[in-house]
C-alpha cells in the first residue's frame, strides 16, 4: 500500500478510535486484496510504511461483501459499482479479505 | 439500524477494480462518514 495512505490510515485509527474504523476495499485480484487487509490488521508486511509493525486491527471489508452490499443504495450501486460486480471475482475478492479478517482483524461489523 | 451507522469509513479503491469516489457514492446513505477515500492505481 502507497506509503501515504498507510500514514493517513494510521491517523485515522489514533483519531477517531480503531474501534470505530471500518476499512473498505475496491481492489481488483484476490492478492492485492489480502496484502492491503493484512496492512490495515497486521501492520505493512514489506516492512516499509508507517504501519509496519503496527498491528491496527481494523476491521476490513472488500467493498463486493454481502455485509457492505446490503448498506449500499441500491440504485446507485447498480449503476456506480454494477458493471464492476460483473467483471470481477466477487467471491474470491470476498474470501480472500474474510480469512484475512478472521485471522487479523480485532474489530468486525 | 445499519451495520455501518456511526462507523468511520476508510475507502481504498483501485483503478482496475472499484474506484473510491464509486464506494463513497454508493454509501453515503448508510449513516457512516467516509473519513477518506482513495483510489490507487498500478502501473
């Protein structure tokens, strides 16, 4: 993950409480999906932001999950996230960030 | 109450996958503040 946004995660979680933080994916492929769901849990596995050895715990999401879906509008989701939901392995996406999760994450919804 | 009502959203979107502006539109409805939203890409 851009070393930037590991920093800006990391703020986020000492401002407004890692408890109250829920990370949300877009990513395309399963691999890059765990790597930023091991960032925000574990900390930067490549050692080299902010969050390495900084494990957050934050409670992580792909944005295809049945958990996020059904809080989304479903006429915008149609029609903003739609067309990607069709393209992409929603399942692999989804279990890749839930055993990610189930491992990691000291927070869930 | 939704699940996500009161939460603190941090979205990572992707170029090639779900962009975050598409993430933060689809849930700006659901109770939560979108605390940042990016979209990365790779090149």
């Amino acid at each position: 993950m851009d070393l930037q946004n590991q920093q800006r995660v990391k703020d986020a979680a000492e401002k407004f409480g890692a408890e109250n933080i829920v990370v949300i994916l877009g990513s395309s492929d399963a691999e890059g999906a765990e790597i930023y769901a091991e960032t925000v849990t574990n900390g930067d596995p490549t050692f080299a932001g902010p969050l390495a050895g900084a494990p957050l715990g934050l409670a992580v999401y792909h944005i295809l999950e049945p958990e996020i879906k059904e809080e989304a509008d479903p006429d915008v989701w149609e029609d903003q996230i739609g067309m990607m939901e069709m393209v992409l392995d929603g399942e692999a996406l989804a279990n890749a960030v839930k055993g990610i999760r189930e491992k990691f994450s000291k927070y869930s919804l | 109450m939704g699940k996500l009502e009161g939460k603190k959203l941090v979205l990572l979107g992707e170029r090639d996958g779900v962009a975050g502006p598409a993430m933060e539109e689809s849930l700006k409805n659901c109770g939560a503040e979108v605390v940042f939203s990016v979209t990365e890409c790779f090149v």
